[in-house]
C-alpha cells in the first residue's frame, strides 16, 4: 500500500496526515490505512494513521480525503 494518499487535492505523507489530524507536529508515525467508515459529514473517504503526539502517548487518528473533518481515539 502506498504510503502517499490524496488529502483534499494534496499529495500528503503519513506524517503530514498526522500533523493535519493532530494540528500540530508529531513524533512518530505509522502508515496510513484505509478506515473502515465513511465521513460523517460528506460521506467519502476517511483515512486512518497512528501517531505519537509525545513520548506518552499514542492516538489513532482519522481524516477525510474530501472535507476538513477529522477526529481521534481521545476521550
């Protein structure tokens, strides 16, 4: 699978998916997978990456490929 996606019109790594996810720069992470789902707000395709924002923690975190939403694992 390819570690480059589409993310509204832009070509993103997984890290760039994170920092768009998280909002912010991250430390590590993991590759970006399809999600099982559909965006709630537009209804195309959500994309899944894991990261970690800090040494302590580990979010899963979930962006559509079409509009600005997004969400994560966190309480």
């Amino acid at each position: 699978m390819s570690e480059n996606r589409v993310v509204q019109g832009r070509m993103v790594t997984a890290e760039k998916l994170a920092e768009l996810v998280e909002g912010d720069s991250v430390m590590e992470v993991d590759s970006i997978e399809e999600a099982d789902e559909a965006c709630p707000e537009c209804g195309d395709n959500v994309l899944q990456v894991t990261y970690m924002p800090s040494v302590t923690e580990l979010v899963t975190g979930w962006k559509c490929q079409e509009c600005d939403w997004s969400d994560t694992d966190r309480d």
